[in-house]
C-alpha cells in the first residue's frame, strides 16, 4: 500500500490557492523555489507531510485532511519525487 494517499491533480489547485500567495512572499518569483533550494528543509516524504500539516496550521487556511494529502500528492510528483512504496 503507498504511503499517499491524495490525488495529485486534485492538490495543485488548492496548492496554487492556499500556499503560492505565502511562498512568493517569502522566497519572490513564482514561489516554487522554496521546494528547490539547496538548503530545504523537507528531506523525507514524512517531513513533507508535516510541513504541508504546519504550514496548514501557521496560515490557519482550514483545509480538512484529505486537501492536505492531495496537496501532499501534488509537491511529492512535482518537486520532491520521494519514494512511497
């Protein structure tokens, strides 16, 4: 069974609406840079989890579990490529 369990299609439009806003503050451009740099923080898929679970907290946007495991899904296909088998 994979560790995933959201859809990745399904996380990038909430990524887009929820989370872009707040990283184009912090890091500028189109905000995808903070998963790029070489000085990231999230190292493994469950780090990722809990970022995704923080960040959600910090900007109090609301988002029930299953948005945040689609949006777990989006980051790990597009950016991060952590295994979860």
């Amino acid at each position: 069974m994979a560790l995933l369990a959201g859809e990745a299609e399904d996380g990038k439009p909430l990524h887009d609406n929820f989370c872009m806003g707040c990283h184009v503050s912090v890091v500028g451009g189109d905000g995808g840079e903070i998963y790029l740099r070489e000085n990231r923080n999230v190292k493994t898929i469950e780090g990722l989890m809990g970022a995704v679970d923080f960040c959600n907290d910090q900007a109090k946007t609301g988002l029930n579990d299953y948005e945040l495991d689609d949006i777990v899904a989006y980051l790990n296909e597009t950016y991060y490529q952590f295994d979860t088998d």
